[in-house]
C-alpha cells in the first residue's frame, strides 16, 4: 500500500492541478478572512470578539468547493489519458489503488485545511489592526482547528466516490458542486418531498457541524451530524469502488 501511495503522489504532485488547486485553497480560505477582519477594524478591534467561525466563514463555501473539484480529479483525470487500463495491469486489485488515492488525498486536504485555518485567522487579525495569538486558547477556535479538517476528510470521500461512479470529469464535478451548493435548498422548495429532502440531506448536515448549528431540526443530533454525512460519503464511496472491480478499465 505505501509503494502505491508513493506512486500516486510522484503522479499527483507532477500535475500542475494540484498546485493551482491547493493555492485557490489557501487564497480563497485567507482572502475571505482578511475581508472579515479588515470589516472588523473598522470598529475598534471588533474582530478579536467576532466568533472564529465567522472569521473562517469563508473556507467552507469557497476554499472547500476547490478541494471537491480536485479530489474528483485524482480519481478521473487518468481515465482521459487511458492510463488506468495499464495501471490496473500492474495492480490487478483495484480498490487498493482507489484507496490509495483516497489515503494520499486525504492527508493533503487535511493538511492544507489547517493550515488555510491557522493563516486566515492571523490575517484576519492583521487586517483587523491587532494580533493575539491566544485566540488560538479560545473554545471556538480549538473547534475550529479540528472540525474543518475533519470537513475536508469528509468531502473528500463522498467527491471520489462520485468520481468513482461517474468516471468523467465534468460530469462528476458538475454533480459534487450542485449537490453540494444548491441541490438540497432548492429542492428543499418543492411542495410536500421538499422538506423530507432537505431533512435528509447529507450536505444540510454537513453545513450544521461546521458552522457549529443545532441541527435537531434536520432529524438527528448536532453530534451525530457529522456521521450523518460519513455514512453517505462512505456509501457513494463504496458503491464507487463495487463499480471499479466490475467494469473495464
């Protein structure tokens, strides 16, 4: 398995996608924060009392929906240049190799998650006039160095299984970034299923624990919210491999 983590990371890092991708991250994760800041300084230092939620507000909805796109990427770019049917020639179990992308992937966005969390709050705070670095003590911000990379885990196991399932790019991309941005309100609107949709929704949960909501009305615990959206990710997840074993490369 390491030797198959070492291959996929000698293909990943040799793509310019993932360097443009993990700098979109950290741009649009940062540049939200010092938005949120330079807003705060204009009254007196209000951004050390705003909650770090709000001052990271911006990675869920912008630096996250970058990590979406790239993690569909390293499970289906291949398939555009026909290298899995000689991929799969040297490595006959197939899910080893879609686990390897989902470990080496996983680990990155990790990664990149907390460090786009760590730099946004102290630029928020320099934008804001003022640096204290025991904001990093506060309950809020102890939350948020945890739940955000967990957020990023989660994303990128339910994006590669859609990549899994689909197979192509666009058409996987296209399906991660409307379920995860706007399926679930607007079909929240229809009369009668539209609030069943919306209750059972994964990325409904998902929003709930990462901007800390009580989600009791979504149908199940805030803390088990996060393993609502677990469940489904794991599922795509695995249907997505199920699929792999038993179609051509």
């Amino acid at each position: 398995m390491l030797r198959l983590i070492q291959a996929e990371w000698i293909k990943l890092s040799t793509t310019a996608s993932l360097w443009w991708t993990s700098a979109l991250t950290l741009v649009f994760g940062i540049g939200m924060g010092a938005l949120m800041g330079a807003f705060g300084g204009m009254f007196d230092g209000l951004t050390l009392e705003m909650p770090t939620e709000l001052l990271v507000s911006g990675i869920y909805p912008f630096a996250m929906v970058v990590l979406a796109i790239q993690a569909v990427m390293v499970v289906t770019t291949e398939y555009r240049y026909h290298i899995p049917s000689v991929l799969y020639s040297a490595e006959p179990k197939r899910w080893r190799v879609a686990l390897a992308k989902l470990i080496l992937y996983l680990v990155i966005a990790v990664l990149l998650t907390l460090v786009t969390v760590v730099l946004t709050i102290i630029v928020a705070q320099i934008a804001a006039g003022r640096v204290d670095f025991s904001v990093f003590t506060q309950d809020d911000t102890r939350r948020v160095l945890w739940a955000y990379p967990v957020t990023a885990a989660l994303i990128v196991i339910f994006s590669q299984g859609v990549g899994l399932l689909i197979r192509q790019t666009a058409g996987s991309v296209s399906l991660t970034l409307v379920w995860m941005l706007l399926l679930e309100d607007v079909a929240g609107m229809l009369p009668k299923v539209g609030t069943y949709i919306s209750e059972w929704g994964p990325f409904s949960h998902l929003s709930a624990f990462i901007l800390n909501n009580d989600s009791a009305e979504l149908g199940v615990p805030f803390g088990a919210a996060a393993w609502y959206f677990l469940a489904w990710a794991a599922v795509l997840w695995i249907a997505g491999v199920v699929v792999l074993e038993k179609r051509d490369a």
